[in-house]
C-alpha cells in the first residue's frame, strides 16, 4: 500500500497531493420497543484523493479502487480549473507512523450474541419501566483503518476502534410525550458499554419525571449548567469560531477574533485538545497528516489561538494545529473541533446553586446549533431554582445566547469536570456525525434567553 | 456494480436463503464550492454499494458493503444478522403489474459542465459585489445522477434513474461586531442554467436586514416563510412515520380521521410531480408509490410505512420504503406539498399591525419534537409594524407546539415554493410569543 499511495502523490503535477483509502466494518444492533430493528455488520471500502495547484483545490472520493490513477489525475484537473493565487500550506512532517486505537477489550472479541443479550437487557430494564410506551437502545462499534499519503513524503496507517451505546426512554400520556436518554461512545473498547443498568433505570426515572414538569415560562434567566451541557455550550457557543476556516479570508471577523482579545471574565479557560487518549475526539494525526494536539482557545479569559488546517495557519501566519478532519474517505478534511472543554475553577457546585436565589438548572443535552455570532444549546433536563435551592423541574427549555455576550456573563466556575463522547457527533458541511468530546465543570451564566410560552 | 453481479449476489443468497432481496446504489455528483467571494474547490463524488436483506427461517437478516470483491463474506453477513433478527411480518414483493411513469431523469444534467457551474456561481459573485463590497459570497452548485436497483427471489426487478441539480447562494455581513448571512437554496431533477434568482433573494434581505431594531418579550402574529416552515414540518413528519405509531410514540396514532389541523391546511405526499426531487414509481423495496394526502383540510388521511411497519400495523404498505444501501428501510416521504392557500405574502405583511417575519432559525429539530415542540433562535428574522418591515431582530428566540400552532392559522400564502422535496407556502399563525432580553 504505502509504495503505491506514496508514489501516486509524487506523480501528480500538482503542488500538493494527499490520497486516503479507508477500510472499515461496523457492528450495529438497535432495539426500538420489543423489536430487533436492526442487527448485524457493514463493511465499507473506498478512497479520495484532493490535490493543490495554483491556489485551487480539487476533491474526487470514490468506491472503485482499480481506478484509482484516475481519479488522482481528475482531482488534478479540478484544482486547476479552480485556479487562484499559488500558495504553500503550512509545512507538517513528513511523518511516518502507525497508530492503532489500543483497548483492553476490542469489540470485535465479543460475540454478535453476547453484544445483541447485553442490549436486550438493557431494553428490558427500559421497557419494564412504570409508565413506559416504548424504548430506543442501539449499540455501534466500528474498526476503520485509513492509510494515508501526501506528496510531502508522510505515510501514516490509523485504525480507529469506537464503541458506543445510547439507551433511550419514551412515556406516553395522551398528548405529552417525552424521551429521556444516556450516550457512551468513545475509543476506550467494550469495557466502556457493559455496565448501563443503573443508567438505564435513571433514564426511565427522568422520563417519567419530565410528564409531570411544567412548560418552561419565555424569558431571561440566570442558568446553572451542568458538566455535560457546559460542554456543549463551551461547542457551540465559542468551538465553531475557533474554526479559522471561518476566519482566514473574511477580513471583518479576523479583526473582531484578534488574538489578545477579551472574550471572558480572568477566571475562564477553554482548551481543544486532540491529544487526549481515549476520549472521543482522540486523533493520533489529521486527515492533512499533522499530529492532534492541545491548543489553548481562551486562557484568563483572552483569546490565544484557534484550530487550523494546513492552509488557514499558512494564510494566517500560525501553526498548524492538527483539526483537518474528514468523517470518512467521501469527504475533504475540513477544520473541526477534537475534545473541546472549558477548564474547572473554585467554586462548588453546592455553593454555586446556593447564591443563585432565581434561575435554572441546566442538564445534559439535546443537542446545539451555531451561526458564529448566535447559538442554541438544549438540556435534557431542567429544574427551576428558587432561594437557592432546586425546585420544581421544567420541560421544553431551549437555550439562546450571543458568542461575543454570553461568555462575558459566565460568573461562576466549577471544581469539577467531566468531558463526554456519545454516540452522536458534530456537524459541519455537511460532514454528520464526526466524533468529538466535550466538557466542562458546572458553570453559571447570567441573562441567558430562554424560549417558551 | 454491473448488472450480472447484482445478480450473481442475489444467486447466491437464493441458495442459501428462503428469500432474499438486493438493493443496490451508484450515483456521481460534481459540485462547484465558493466561499469567501472566491471560488475555492471542485468535487466530484462517485459511489456505489450494495446491500443485502434476507428472510431466512422466518427472520430478517441485513447486511451491507461497497467492497464488491467478496461477494460470500456479505451473504455470510446476513446469516449471521438472520440468526437474531426481527421475525419477518411480510415477503418480499413480486413485480408490481404496472408501473407508473414519472419524470426524474433529465439527460442534460450530466452534461453541465463543472466549468458552466463555474461561470454560474461567478455571475452571483459579480452581482453580491456589485451589491456591496463589504459582502462575503458563498454559492455551492451540484449536479448529480444517481441509480437505484431492487431485485428480489420473488421476481421483482425494479431500476430507476434520476438526476439532481441542486445550488445555495449565502452572503455574509460582519458590521459592528454584529453578523449577518442569509441563504437560499433550489433542488430540482431538471437543468437549470442560474443562481441569480437565489443571489437576488439573498440580496434584497440582506438590504432588509440592515438596520437592527430592538426585540422584547411579546406576544404577537407570525409569519413563517417556506425556509422556516421546516420548524412546523419537522414534528408532523416524525408522528407520520408509521414506526412511531406502532411503537405509540406518534402523537398521531390512532387519529386517523381526526381534525388535528386547521381546515385550511392539506399536506400531501406527491411521487408524481414531473422532475421534483422526490419523484419516484416505486420506493426502494419496490412498492409502487402514489398520490395520498397525509392531512386533507387539517384531517389526518393516512401514515407512511414500509413492508414491515405496514404488516406490523395491519395496513396495506404506502409505498414509503426508503434508505441508502447501508442501511434498512425506514418510512419517509417522497414529495411533501403543504397546498397554497389564498393570501398573496405582500398581504399577509400589509395585515400586521406589529408581527414578526421568521425566515431563518437555528436549533431546529432540538426541543421535544415527537410532542410536536420547537424552540428556536431567530436568526434571520423581520418586525413588521403597520403592514411595514421596519428592521431586523435578533438574539431572541420563538417558541410553540405545532399542534397548537397549526390550529390558530390566521393566513396560508398563495406562493407556495419548492425548496428540496417540500413544497411549502408562508404560514401566518397567532399567539406566539418572543423572547428576548428587555
């Protein structure tokens, strides 16, 4: 393989040429109520080459590897027709290396019956839950090799193995319908999905706790995140901004995302780090070929970098930082996020919710979304606080908030910390579900919108 | 994949199963990408895989591959998914007498040429220049032709062609530390030789946009454009999936017959309109699809299903059997027309003494949206007072229950538009409130 791919980059007159093949199986079962909708494996196979001439990119992904010179020399083609203004990426390597996602039990150790009883389990806690309609459990595990070359002489081999499981609870009375769930899924093998019993019975009790909850009222809030959903905040509200593909050639918001800038209070830090073994935005190196590393986005508050791929850190004069990512050979690396986490402070939990006379408890996520400038975040659950203590407990809170306002108004940090993979992932371009961490302590913020009635 | 190896595949798997069925997927896409003002990057996407479904001792097995080479290893695959699997309620379909013939195949897609998309995307790039030099233009154009192949052991043999040509145009404004972006997008199975129409649209909102007016917490009427209509639709389209009414999951099940929408609303499921993106004869197991509505005159008519779900809920299959070739079919519309009512939009704007034009959201799809919930932020957005947009808000949120939504219709538009596979015109409802700061 790494003759061939190595000597296909040299052949191409282009300035630059990377090639990926990628192998893959996955395991797949999911239980939706009583039946067994789904059970068995997949295997995918296929390649893309993106080549750099003149300033253009050209990207061609494809299934048949027998014609693979071919496709190399369409790319080619491609970024010719794009053109532009010729420029060197940012220098990387050449490396050559192997990594292989180390666990102690692999997945594909474990017998398709013992990972199908393990879900059937945990669909009968579910199922058997008081006031339950009906269940959702679904377990993935997949081992993807992706061999990669570039014409500057790297050649790395990557096998990836995730495992992951989400078990996910439905109730039923009438009209009011509402779901409650928990998500595992990282690079840390089977050992990380055997043991959701507890969690499934604490699904079934959210569930049903969430019939009896109240419409939560519009307006602004003070509001208490907990770790999981500080984490997707920490994601949507100030990640997607670091992404300097947004940044590098739109001269108004490089001049507002100026390293040195203020964005929070001296007590905030917010880190990416793709170094960390295990988690699920884990990457021993991108899919441009520069190793995952840990970058500081914000520390005491002020900005001081942001996520690169080759090109962004040349145009913008920065270092690479190892966040090209593609979510499988069908698609170009683009710039994303690895384990995005706002950092632990000094302030307790306990006594955080104790100086909080009015406002929200915040926890877990459904999901969120950004544009840049405004985002929403969604918990899983949420009570209300009043007196400093947590009262009765909402439903439907969705959360808004401003990225150049709302980290402002975070005025609490937590001690403690959790980061978090899941099942799901980010999306970006079209790019859907890519594997990533995020984390945090709790936190509070200030003046936060909520949408209702 | 030739033909004779789709063949071959479902040979062997005939030898080793009760029934077996092959579905199999190839297609190329080319797309043109600008972003920044510049043109950037040229793609093309070629694919195929194949996936393999089984009825084997009365239980359904699947399994799925692009790697052509080893065709025993998938039917092994499915043996081992056929030992667990789900007891199979239905067979698989023998060639339907007659099939109907629609339009999905426009033979000059292939040929537009990644340069002529070029030149196209140049054009908006000239006229949002020309519009103001402090715009960052962003226009992606695709065109695609993809197949899409079913053959079974009980002699169903369906294939059918189609193409696509898809484009979005989206400008960016960063002023005062405040940004703004609006985007329009247009898919259709036929050629189409611009995306000025798109750049014009983007333009005269950004122009709208410009001046930001104050937003408070009120209640008042709403104005959802086609592009955010999205947020009323989403909920409907889960309770529909005949899965969520088996399961009783769907707030629909057990309603058939039931008024669950203002009488002025009538969705229908279209796999006939001529070059729609949806059109189809058959769903991808070979059920012939047809004309139904879903809601007539805010009456709910029927559910979508696949074989399985419709021999679960005791049904006739509606012919809504739809995946890619990784994965197992699941119940989705084709064509998806909410019906235009009678109130042109400039009339709609003229009636408002104070309401809010929603065209844009963000966090769709992230509330409770099997109870019918949404809670968005407006991202693009206009307040109208006395019949008039006097400016855009922003940094607030709307949020409401479709089901309660959709029955305090005040208007429906009579410009339905076509964006993707839904056709969907501007809806005026009442009562909802915003939420802001102040």
């Amino acid at each position: 393989m790494k003759d061939a791919l190595q000597k296909l980059c040299q052949s191409l007159s282009a300035d630059y040429a990377e090639v990926r093949i990628q192998e893959s199986t996955s395991t797949s079962i999911r239980y939706a109520g009583k039946e067994l909708e789904d059970i068995g494996q997949r295997t995918e196979r296929g390649g893309c080459v993106r080549a750099l001439k003149n300033g253009g990119w050209g990207f061609v992904t494809f299934n048949d590897l027998d014609d693979l010179t071919r496709y190399a020399r369409q790319a080619v083609e491609q970024a010719e027709l794009v053109g532009g203004t010729k420029f060197s990426l940012a220098p990387a390597g050449p490396f050559e290396a192997t990594y292989r996602t180390k666990v102690e039990t692999d997945p594909a150790a474990v017998s398709l019956e013992d990972k199908q009883r393990m879900c059937d389990r945990y669909n009968r806690v579910i199922l058997g839950g008081k006031r339950i309609q009906t269940s959702v459990v679904a377990y993935r595990d997949s081992r993807s090799t992706t061999y990669f070359a570039n014409s500057d002489g790297s050649y790395i081999e990557q096998e990836y193995i995730f495992c992951g499981v989400i078990v996910s609870a439905i109730a039923v009375e009438g009209t009011n319908i509402q779901r409650a769930y928990k998500s595992v899924g990282d690079l840390r093998g089977f050992g990380n999905v055997v043991n959701m019993d507890a969690d499934c019975e604490k699904v079934v009790q959210r569930t049903v706790e969430s019939l009896d909850a109240k419409r939560v009222e519009a307006g602004t809030y003070t509001v208490i995140l907990d770790p999981m959903l500080c984490g997707v905040f920490v994601h949507e509200a100030f990640g997607h901004l670091s992404e300097s593909d947004f940044l590098y050639e739109n001269p108004r918001l490089k001049e507002i995302m100026q390293l040195g800038r203020r964005f929070g209070p001296d007590f905030l830090n917010i880190t990416d780090d793709g170094s960390l073994d295990g988690e699920a935005g884990f990457i021993a190196f991108d899919n441009e070929g520069v190793p995952g590393s840990c970058n500081p986005l914000i520390k005491n508050g002020i900005l001081v970098g942001r996520l690169h791929n080759r090109e962004t850190a040349a145009k913008m004069g920065e270092n690479p930082s190892g966040n090209a990512r593609a979510i499988s050979y069908h698609h170009p690396p683009i710039v994303r996020m690895t384990n995005t986490f706002m950092e632990a402070g000094e302030t307790s939990f306990g006594q955080m919710l104790q100086e909080t006379d009015d406002g929200i408890y915040a926890l877990g996520m459904i999901g969120g979304q950004t544009n840049m400038e405004m985002f929403t975040f969604s918990p899983e659950e949420a009570y209300r606080i009043r007196g400093g203590k947590i009262a009765e407990k909402l439903r439907d809170v969705v959360l808004t908030g401003n990225v150049f306002q709302t980290l402002q108004n975070i005025d609490r940090i937590g001690s403690d910390f959790e980061l978090h993979g899941g099942l799901g992932g980010c999306g970006k371009g079209g790019q859907s579900p890519l594997r990533v961490g995020d984390g945090g302590p709790h936190c509070r913020i200030r003046n936060v919108v909520v949408g209702g009635r | 994949m030739n033909e004779s190896s789709a063949e071959r595949l479902l040979e062997a798997a005939a030898n080793r199963f009760d029934q077996a069925e092959v579905f199999e997927e190839s297609g190329e896409a080319v797309s043109v990408n600008f972003e920044d003002n510049r043109l950037k990057e040229i793609t093309t996407r070629q694919f195929r895989g194949v996936g393999l479904r089984v009825i084997h001792q009365g239980r359904i097995g699947f399994a799925s591959t692009t790697d052509l080479r080893n065709p025993a290893k998938l039917v092994d695959m499915a043996a081992a998914s056929a030992v667990f699997g789900d007891k199979a309620q239905f067979e698989f379909p023998s060639r339907p007498a007659t099939l109907q013939k629609v339009e999905m195949y426009d033979s000059r897609v292939p040929n537009v040429s990644a340069a002529q998309m070029v030149e196209m995307g140049n054009e908006g790039l000239s006229l949002s220049r020309r519009a103001s030099d402090a715009y960052l233009y962003g226009c992606g154009i695709s065109r695609s032709t993809q197949m899409q192949r079913v053959l079974n052991t009980n002699g169903l043999d369906v294939q059918r062609k189609s193409t696509d040509m898809s484009a979005s145009v989206g400008v960016q404004e960063v002023r005062d530390g405040s940004l703004l972006q609006v985007y329009e997008f247009k898919a259709w199975a036929q050629r189409f030789g611009s995306v000025l129409d798109l750049a014009e649209t983007v333009l005269d909102k950004m122009k709208k946009a410009s001046v930001v007016v104050p937003a408070k917490l009120e209640a008042m009427p709403m104005i959802f454009t086609p592009k955010a209509a999205g947020n009323l639709g989403e909920p409907l389209e889960v309770a529909l999936d005949g899965k969520h009414v088996h399961k009783g999951s769907s707030i629909l099940r057990g309603r058939i017959g039931e008024q669950i929408l203002d009488e002025r609303i009538t969705i229908t499921d279209d796999p006939t309109v001529p070059f729609a993106p949806g059109t189809c004869p058959t769903d991808d197991e070979g059920t012939p699809t047809r004309r139904q509505h879903f809601f007539e005159k805010g009456v709910l008519k029927a559910f979508m299903t696949d074989l399985q779900t419709a021999a679960l809920l005791g049904m006739a299959p509606t012919g809504h059997g739809f995946r890619g070739y990784g994965s197992r079919p699941e119940p989705s519309p084709t064509n998806l027309i909410t019906e235009a009512g009678d109130t042109s939009f400039d009339d709609m704007v003229r009636g408002m003494r104070r309401g809010l034009i929603i065209d844009q959201t963000l966090g769709s799809g992230q509330s409770n949206v099997l109870a019918g919930e949404f809670s968005v932020n407006v991202e693009l957005g206009f307040l109208v007072e006395d019949g008039r947009i006097v400016g855009r808000v922003k940094d607030c949120m709307v949020a409401g229950n479709v089901y309660e939504v959709l029955k305090r219709v005040e208007a429906v538009g009579s410009e339905a538009q076509w964006l993707g596979s839904t056709c969907v015109p501007p809806i005026m409802v009442g009562g909802l409130k915003l939420a802001a700061q102040g």
